[in-house]
C-alpha cells in the first residue's frame, strides 16, 4: 500500500488529486482503500513521532546532567534532536492532511451516489452506514488534530532551548536550561499521551471501515 502514498504525493504536486482517485480508481483501487493506507499511514507517523519526542527528551536529560565535556558537540547533538523533531511533527501534519482530503472524497462520492438507488432498503441501509462512518471518523479527526496540537508547545520548547544553547555555551546556559526541563518533560509526556489515544482512535476506525 506503500505506493499509494507515493503515487500520492507525485499527483499532490502536480495540484491534481482529482486525477490521482480516477486512476486509483481505474486500476481497482478505489478512495477507501486510499483512505484506510492513509490512516494507517497517519498512525505511523504519529508513532514516530513520540519516539522521536522521547529521544530529544533523553538528550537534553543527558544535557542538564552535563559534567564537564565539550559543550560544542551537545549543541550539536540537541540541535539534530530539534531538528528530528520539527521532521517528524510536518510528517505528522502531512499524513492528517491527506486523510482529510481523501475523507472528504469519500463521503462527498458516497453521499452523491446514495440517489442512484431504485432500492429505498438498499439506500437507507446505505445512508445509515455512511452516517455511521462519517461520525466515526471525526471522533478519529478530533484525537488527531488534538494530539497534534500538543505537538505544538513541545516543538516551540525545543527550538528555545536549541536557540539558547547555540548562543550560550557555557556552564550557566545549562543551569537556565534545567528550570526548563520538567515542563518539557509534562508537555512530552502529554503530547505522547495523546498521540497514543489518536492511534488507538485509528485502529478503531480502520475496523469500523473494514466491516
């Protein structure tokens, strides 16, 4: 399923997605398969996330512990843990846009295609299991784009700290850091937190677009 994401992405560029789902479409494909490699995709990415997270936490652990060393190479290393991070969280941002966009194809298809009924039991059963769908999958919406969020001040700590560091190496940049790091440490462990309830949200909704 690895090549609809790059398939994805080559048709994001071109700004034609529309044309993206009708060649899915030809070759068998079709929007909720797209929709459940995606959230699969998202799930991924929001785990990689919370690794990541744990890793610039671990690093700046081994910073405010700092005794004695060379202070130019832990820059370094918490400036790549920065950097990691501020990857992973566009990563994480990314993979929810496409669920969106390709939510929003789905249900819009579904809906249109619920007059092309004769069968009122068939389009009523129909509509019942579109609606059924739709909710579900804003509840896994709403648990992403919250964890998301909480990505947010975890990211703005980081690059502070990053930027600090950079200008102020010395013994007493440290001291500065370490008042910094137990609210890093609570807003890690909430945004992980939250991350891993929009996972659980995902594998919920993937069995509910699966059956």
């Amino acid at each position: 399923m690895r090549l609809l994401s790059t398939l994805f992405l080559v048709f994001t560029l071109a700004g034609c997605q529309s044309a993206y789902y009708a060649t899915m479409e030809q070759v068998g494909i079709h929007k909720r398969d797209i929709m459940a490699d995606r959230v699969e995709a998202a799930s991924e990415a929001q785990q990689e996330a919370s690794e990541q997270f744990t890793s610039a936490l671990e690093a700046l652990s081994t910073l405010t512990n700092f005794d004695g060393g060379e202070l130019e190479a832990m820059y370094n290393t918490i400036n790549d843990q920065y950097e990691y991070s501020e990857k992973a969280v566009e990563n994480v941002r990314e993979r929810i846009k496409g669920v969106e966009d390709v939510s929003d194809a789905l249900f819009d298809e579904w809906q249109d295609e619920l007059s092309l009924y004769s069968s009122t039991k068939l389009r009523r059963e129909s509509e019942r299991k579109l609606k059924a769908t739709e909710r579900s999958y804003q509840q896994m919406l709403s648990a992403m784009k919250k964890a998301e969020s909480k990505m947010v001040p975890v990211l703005d700590t980081l690059r502070d700290n990053t930027l600090y560091l950079k200008h102020n190496l010395n013994a007493a940049a440290i001291g500065a850091l370490k008042g910094e790091f137990s609210d890093l440490e609570q807003d890690i462990n909430r945004a992980i937190k939250d991350m891993q309830l929009a996972i659980a949200e995902s594998e919920r909704f993937l069995s509910t677009l699966k059956n």
